[in-house]
C-alpha cells in the first residue's frame, strides 16, 4: 500500500479491510475444515440436529441484537465524545433484548419442539444470546475504523475452537459436548472483545446508561430490526423447514452445500466493503466518475461471481466428494444450484451499497421483507414435492426476486435495476477498467 498512489483515507481504508479479509479468510477456512472433520465424525443426521440449533438460535438472536449495532457505530462516528454514554446505553439495552429473547426461546422449544434432545440442545445454545451483547465492544473497534484487535480476537477463537472439536472428534464425544463448544465459541469471543477493549480503550466501568439515548436508539434501531429479521428469516427459514418438514439427515446434506455457499458469498461481501468507501469519497467530489465507477464496481463483481459459480457448479461433485466424502454426496446436486446464489449476492450486495452512498437506502426494508416472503411461500408449495433440490431452488428465486427484481418494483431504485441488468449481461466487458476503482 506504501507505494499505490492513493490517498490517505484509501490507504486506512484499505488497511482496515486487509485485516478484516485476513479474519474471515482464516475464519471461513477454518470453519470449512472443522466442519467437514465434525461432520464426517458425526453423520448426516446429528450433524443436521447441530445446524437445526444454529438456525433456531438465530433467528431469535436478530430480535435479541435489535437493529443496535449499526446504530451504535453510527452515533459513535458522529459522537466520539459520548462514546461511554452511547456504549453503556447501547449494551444495557442488548441485555434487556437479550433476556426476552431468551424467555421466547424458552416458551417456544417447550410448546413446539416435541424432541426432547433437541430442546436440550436448543437451550444450551440459547446462552450465547445472553453472550452476544458484549459485541457492543466489537462495534467500537469497527467506529473508529481499528480492525485490527477485533480479527486478533477472532482468530484466536477460531484457533481454538478448531482445537476443542477436533479434541472432542478424538475423545468420541457425543453431539452435545459439540453444541457446548458453539457456546464455548461465543464465550470465547465475548472475553475475547471485552478484553481487547480494556487493555486498548478504556475500562468498561466507565459505560453508562442514558435513559434519553435509549429511546431515541430503539427508535432509530427498529427499521433496521424489521430489515435484519426478514433477512435472517430467509437466509435460515429453509433449514428449519427441512428439519421439520423432512428429517434432520436431509438437513445436514443440505447444510453442506449451504457451507460452500458461505464461502463464494464472501468473494462479493469483501469487493463491497472495499470499494464502497472509496465511492463514497468520488461521489462527493465528482457525480459524474461517480456514476462510470458504481457501473465499474458492479459488472465487475458480478463477472468475478459468475465464474465462481459455473466452476462451482462444474466441480461441484468433486468438491464435496474428496471433502465431506460419500456419506454426503447428495449435496454435490444441491451444490450445483446454489452456486447460482453468489450471483444474485452479488448483485444484491452492490445495489445495497449503491443505495446507502446515494442515501436512497430507507426502501431497503422492502426487499428483504419480499425476499421473506417469497422464501416462505415457495417453500411450503415446493420442499414436499421437491425435497432439499426444491429449497436450493428457492434460496436461488429468493435472492434475485429480494436483491434484483424489487429494485424494478420500487421506483426510487429502478435506475440501479437497470445496471444489474447490464451487469449481467455485458458487464464482463468492464474487467479490463478494474484498475479505475483504486486510483
């Protein structure tokens, strides 16, 4: 970065991103490779009971985290000097959200999961809720643009994460030592951040509640409460579904491909947070780059992506034959679909940040509420007739229905419909003007 001639703000901002990159590389990787011991180790089904309880979890976690934590970030750049205030009001109220959460967890697996073992299972986890608030310490890092002690953290409970479930494939443990060492991984992390912050920042003593601040944060926060569950809802719902609807050896066949998923998703993710900030500097100075750079930045996405995912689909078999092996050949099929889905990641993704750097992003909500229901629906009319094929099928309609067909249904976003349409179709012309997005 030394010798690009870029400036200043670029250069942080790319720093800032080579640490975040670093973590989820070695994260995702991690992550892929302990799974695929643990779910060899496990079999399809306890392996689709784990991933039942991560999603369950999950989406009562959106409700518990409340939209919060980009407000906090928010208030904290414009505010530095209330840092402690903003904190300590943010953090008593994930808490607060936390609890009831926690009691909805409780009131549901009690009246609904008839599996003993599962509800179990579905409690033990349920405490990394309660774990989860200490984020707040998280979201400081990411305000002051300092990545750098948050990836620290994240790799070393990667690191050991990986250690305790390789250590419990060797001791023979049964499945619910392995969603202990989930809850482990939460605790991890949470000592993790609120270490980093003390040794870095300052005591945590120092936080304090505002009455005043907490009703204008829920207020603030609960758009994006609405925006954050729909979309968690539909990125989770289809697990649930086939845990319930199926049976569970369906489910850890299907959470196989959906790993694979997660790590092409990342490729589109990482650009966006690159290049984002960069455009948003071009854009105050000159309108007129700005709208040549946002075309760049989207057909060059969407390019890297479709290649991703006509490799993915063609290698599909291999890929999950000479990982997880034969016992989980049935996701190679799944695979080949939902490799389909980076793309329409990728154009969503691109939009999302086109619409936040124009400050059109308050219509955002509605994509991910169509995307909800598009999930819901398509899934109760296909997942009996289709099976997990079916789901992979409507992960794939749900992302370009939410990301891509919504910005034509909305007419504040209709313009930036019509350059994912050009992205998809000559948008590959633009790779050779990748360089223009760094200058």
């Amino acid at each position: 970065m030394r010798r690009l001639d870029i400036s200043e703000n670029k250069k942080k901002a790319l720093n800032n991103m080579a640490w975040a990159v670093s973590g989820k590389i070695v994260s995702l990787t991690s992550v892929l490779v302990v799974g695929i011991i643990v779910a060899r180790y496990l079999g399809k089904e306890q392996y689709g009971i784990m991933n039942y309880v991560v999603s369950f979890v999950a989406i009562f976690q959106v409700f518990a985290d409340f939209g919060l934590d980009f407000i906090q970030i928010r208030e904290e750049s414009k505010n530095p000097a209330m840092r402690d205030k903003i904190i300590g009001t943010t953090f008593v109220l994930k808490v607060a959200f936390a609890l009831l959460a926690l009691v909805a967890i409780v009131l549901t697996v009690l009246f609904f999961e008839p599996d003993a073992s599962i509800r179990g299972y579905i409690l033990i986890y349920a405490v990394s809720v309660l774990l989860n608030t200490t984020w707040v310490s998280r979201n400081h890092f990411t305000s002051i643009v300092w990545n750098e002690y948050v990836v620290k953290t994240e790799i070393s409970r990667t690191l050991i994460g990986v250690a305790v479930k390789v250590a419990f494939v060797l001791l023979h443990l049964p499945l619910v030592w392995f969603i202990f060492s989930l809850l482990i991984d939460s605790l991890l992390l949470a000592v993790g951040y609120m270490s980093s912050y003390a040794r870095k920042i300052d005591s945590v003593r120092k936080w304090r509640f505002d009455k005043a601040l907490a009703a204008y944060m829920v207020g603030q926060s609960f758009p994006l409460l609405l925006s954050g569950a729909a979309i968690v809802v539909y990125n989770r719902i289809d697990q649930m579904m086939i845990g319930n609807m199926i049976d569970q050896s369906h489910l850890g066949v299907y959470s196989v491909a959906v790993r694979f998923t997660e790590l092409l998703v990342f490729v589109p993710t990482i650009i966006a947070q690159t290049i984002s900030p960069m455009l948003v500097e071009v854009r105050q100075k000159d309108e007129e780059r700005y709208e040549s750079l946002s075309r760049v930045f989207m057909n060059v996405t969407v390019a890297v992506c479709i290649v991703l995912a006509l490799l993915t689909c063609l290698l599909s078999y291999p890929i999950v034959r000479y990982t997880f092996g034969p016992t989980y050949i049935g996701a190679a099929s799944v695979l080949s679909i939902l490799a389909f889905k980076v793309i329409g990641d990728a154009l969503s993704q691109t939009s999302g940040q086109l619409m936040i750097i124009e400050g059109i992003q308050k219509y955002a909500s509605i994509r991910n509420v169509i995307g909800c229901v598009t999930c819901v629906v398509l899934n109760l009319l296909l997942i009996r007739r289709f099976g997990i094929h079916g789901v992979a099928y409507v992960a794939l309609i749900t992302i370009f229905v939410s990301g891509t067909l919504a910005d034509f249904l909305i007419p504040a976003y209709r313009h930036i419909f019509y350059k994912q349409m050009r992205a998809v179709t000559v948008g590959w012309m633009d790779i050779i003007h990748i360089k223009k997005l760094l200058k």
